[in-house]
C-alpha cells in the first residue's frame, strides 16, 4: 500500500490527524520496531521513547509521531516521511489493521464437531473441527468458535465473538457480543469452595454461572470461575492478559485492564477502569475503587478508595510505598543507631 494512502486511512481514523509529511511516495509492506525496520517498514515514535536519539540510524521509509517539534525537525532533517497526530499508538493500531489481514474463517461446521441436538447454532457461524456444543446451549450469529473447543451446556453466547482453540466454557455461562477468548482459557470451572470438618474438607457445590458483558478480552490460560449460587461477572469492555485468575463470585467492572499473573479471590468487588499490574493479588470480599492503579506485585487485603495508585506488599499508597522502598536498604543501619541510642 502507498504511503499516500496510509495517510489517507490514518485522516479517518481515531488517533487525531494533524500533518503528513512525505518525501518518497514508498509501498508500505509492513510494519517494525524503530530499531529493527527498513525500507518499505513504517513505525511510531512517541515523544518520551529514548529511541528518538537515534532517528539519524532508522532506515523506517515512515514514522508515525506526535507533534513534538524536536522530533518532527530531526525527521526532516534526514528526509524521513512523517505522519504526525495526536496520539502515535492508535494510528499504529489502525496501520497494522490494514496491513496485517486476520485469516477469514468461512461459515460451516465441520464434519468433527460435535452438536447437541438441542443446541440452536445462529448463521454465518465457523465451528471448527472437534468442537463440541452441549445441549440447550444458545450461540448468536457469526462467530468463530476454533477447533477443539468445548462449549457445555445451557451456555448463551451473543454475537460476533471468536473462541481460539481448546477452550472450555462450563454450563451457565453467558457471554455477550465481540468478545475474544484465547487459547486454552477455561470459563465457568468450578470455585475453589470447601468446607472444613472434622480435620477434612467438605465440598461445597458450585452451582452458578459466570456473566462475561460486550468487548471482552481474556488471554491466553486464563480461568474464570463460577459460584455456589449467583454469578462471576465482567463487565463490558475489561481486558484480560496471560495467567489471570478470577475467583467465584467476583465482580469486575467495565473497562478493567489486568496484566499476567493477576489473581483475584472469590467474592472481590472491582470497580470500573482498574488497572492491576503483573502479579497484583486481590484478596477475597476486598472492595477495590473505580480507576485504581495497583503496581506490579501488589497485595490488596483492604479496601481501596476510588482513584488511589498504590504499590508494595501489603499495599498503601505509591508515593509512601517509595519512600519506604528507598529506606529499606539503609534499615541494618538505622537500626544499628537505634540500638546506640537505646543505650545512651
């Protein structure tokens, strides 16, 4: 694709077009990192990357960037083609949408899938080899369900969502519209719900359902738990990395971004627009805010206002989890001059 008509995609798109620069009307084969591309490749540079000091090694036919006149001058200065706008990411995302095609999986089901006879399975639907579908479950139009998924029954699943391969999604689950659940994610597994007596543990039956809302995102080894009674629920909108855990009965508002390694234990309150880093624990009934910012490795034991970032183990605020982490090597020290105060 011509660099013009990149330029021309990325005016009508959402990242907020300013200006376009372009010194050779290049094909446009694909996209790189800035350090790794070469002609015909475009990339993005947003202001704060410390790559920009190395713009004069690029050989990137087309940055995209943001207005930021340092950078914009060093790219003219070494005839790089430039499409500036407000925000460089989504641009990139609309670039690799256009340049990248998904493969297209043609409506049918395979002679090795396996369907109830009560299921009711919408139009436009790819079912792929070795999937099964159990009975009473209900699935909208055009989905993708890939090969060696399994999908049990009393299941309700809306429109336009893709299930990657050998997923599991357990009796009393719903899950709405352009929704995308990777590999090997398991979606309504019983919770972890025990009863101590007399030294053993007493099963207690986990007879809910999970609830997953509209433009949900679960990665790759995922498991989503269901309840003894009442629902798991996700709201519309939340993303899921690699290695999340959610417990029985939790409930996660819209718009939730949690990374690798999340874990969440049962009955958890999540309000909308949380963002939990890499190995964040969420303890069990612990109520957490709208737009909270928990760091890596996080644990939350206690209640989190709406709003706070918050850091450490277990956590408190970011700014007091700083000064503390700058103070933890100097303790042998401190304590030492304690201990010599003491005896004074």
């Amino acid at each position: 694709m011509l660099l013009s008509d990149l330029v021309d995609l990325i005016k009508k798109g959402n990242s907020n077009f300013i200006s376009a620069n372009i010194f050779e009307d290049l094909n446009i084969n694909d996209a790189a990192s800035l350090d790794t591309a070469v002609k015909h490749q475009i990339s993005f540079l947003e202001e704060n990357n410390i790559l920009k000091e190395k713009l004069d090694q690029t050989k990137a036919s087309a940055i995209i960037t943001t207005n930021n006149d340092e950078i914009v001058c060093s790219l003219k200065k070494f005839n790089i083609s430039n499409i500036i706008v407000k925000n460089p990411r989504i641009a990139f995302a609309e670039v690799l949408d256009c340049l990248y095609k998904t493969i297209n999986f043609k409506p049918g089901i395979h002679a090795s899938a396996v369907i109830d006879k009560t299921a009711i399975i919408g139009v436009d639907c790819h079912i792929g080899p070795n999937v099964y579908i159990g009975e009473n479950t209900v699935i909208g139009d055009n989905n993708h369900i890939l090969p060696g998924s399994s999908i049990l029954g009393n299941v309700r699943i809306g429109d336009n969502n893709v299930i990657h391969p050998n997923c599991v999604i357990y009796e009393n689950t719903t899950l709405k519209n352009n929704c995308v659940i990777n590999s090997n994610s398991v979606i309504g597994s019983e919770g972890f719900g025990f009863i101590p007596k007399d030294g053993k543990w007493v099963k207690m039956p986990q007879k809910g359902g999970v609830k997953i809302m509209s433009f949900v995102e679960i990665g790759t080894n995922c498991c989503i738990d269901r309840p003894s009674v009442g629902f798991t629920f996700i709201d519309e909108g939340t993303k899921l990395d690699n290695l999340v855990q959610i417990g029985h009965g939790v409930k996660i508002g819209k718009n939730c971004a949690f990374a690798a390694q999340v874990g969440i234990a049962g009955g958890a309150n999540i309000g909308d627009g949380v963002i939990l880093a890499g190995q964040v624990g969420v303890n069990n009934r612990v109520k957490v805010g709208n737009n909270v910012i928990a760091s890596s490795k996080c644990g939350i034991h206690c209640d989190i206002e709406d709003g706070k970032v918050i850091s450490g183990f277990p956590a408190m605020g970011n700014k007091s989890w700083l000064r503390s982490s700058s103070i933890f090597k100097k303790l042998p020290e401190l304590a030492k001059k304690l201990r010599q105060l003491d005896k004074q």
